[in-house]
C-alpha cells in the first residue's frame, strides 16, 4: 500500500474525504478485476463473493460520497487516484484458477486488515482533528467489515481445495 504526495499532517477534511473515496473506489474496481478473472476461470462461488465485495465497498463509497456533497458540494478534488496504491485492494494476484469462496474470504479479510493498517499509521500524523476523527471512524468500519468476513468464513470450513496448488492454467474463453 502506498500513497504519493499526501501530507498527513496538512490534509483537510474535504481532501481526507476525497481520499477515503478513492480508497473505495479503487477496492470496488479491483474486486470487479478480480470477480472477471474468476468468471474467466469458471470459478463462479468465489467470483460471487467478490461481486459481493463490489457492492459492499460500493456502498461505503457512496456514504462516503454523500458526506462529502453535503460538507463541500461540488469543490474539485485535490487528491487523485494516481496518489493511492492497494491501500484497501486486494493485490492482483489474489485471483487464481479454482479458487474456493474460503480464499475469496480469506483474500477479503487481508484487504480489510491492510486498510485498517493504512487509517491507524495515519491517524498519528494528523493534525485536523475533524480528519482525525473520520479516520477513527474508517477504522471503526474496516472492523466491522473484518467481523463480516470472520462471520462469513466461519460459514465456510476450509476444505482440501483451499490447500491445492492454486498455479493458473490457460483457459479458454
């Protein structure tokens, strides 16, 4: 996960709000990534899990989304999406051919971890205390979607195809 030209300790709370949806966005986008793969791989149980996840980061986004309008209407944002790298999305490789719901799960719950991560690195940098309050309440969130998940893998016992070899084969199309 990486960020480039932001500056923790000078971001406002409109920038900080457009960061947190970019975050979002670039999760949603790559779970769709990641769901297309799978639906290529004729894995169709975990590429629904992460349409799931696609809904899921989609509808924080647009909470999210929201706020923002109603605090700063239309304003420009500052804070791109070439600033922000996996700062929530799964890494690309996670995807593989025959690939369980468990995995899916288990690759979610690394996304949601590693996000969590990124809020609480930031928060002692800031200085705004309105932009530290909203990343206490983005790690707030991405505990409760870490809960989701533990639920969820607890309705998923790992089978011996969680422990195959998961090394992609060509497929056709």
């Amino acid at each position: 996960m990486t960020t480039r030209g932001i500056d923790f300790s000078q971001l406002s709370l409109m920038d900080a709000l457009d960061l947190a949806l970019l975050i979002e966005e670039e999760a949603r986008d790559r779970y769709e990534e990641l769901a297309d793969q799978l639906e290529v791989h004729h894995t169709p149980d975990a590429s629904a899990f992460f349409r799931k996840m696609v809904k899921v980061e989609e509808l924080h986004r647009a909470t999210l989304d929201k706020r923002r309008a109603e605090l700063f209407q239309a304003a420009p944002r500052k804070v791109t999406r070439s600033m922000i790298f996996d700062v929530e999305a799964p890494e690309y490789d996670e995807a593989r051919a025959n690939m369980t719901p468990r995995l899916a799960l288990q690759a979610a719950m690394k996304s949601e971890v590693k996000a969590y991560h990124f809020f609480a690195a930031a928060v002692p940098r800031v200085k705004d205390a309105a932009v530290k309050k909203l990343f206490e309440e983005l790690m707030e969130e991405e505990i409760a979607h870490q809960s989701w998940v533990k639920a969820e893998l607890a309705q998923h016992p790992e089978t011996p195809a969680d422990k195959q070899d998961m090394s992609d084969e060509p497929v056709a199309h």
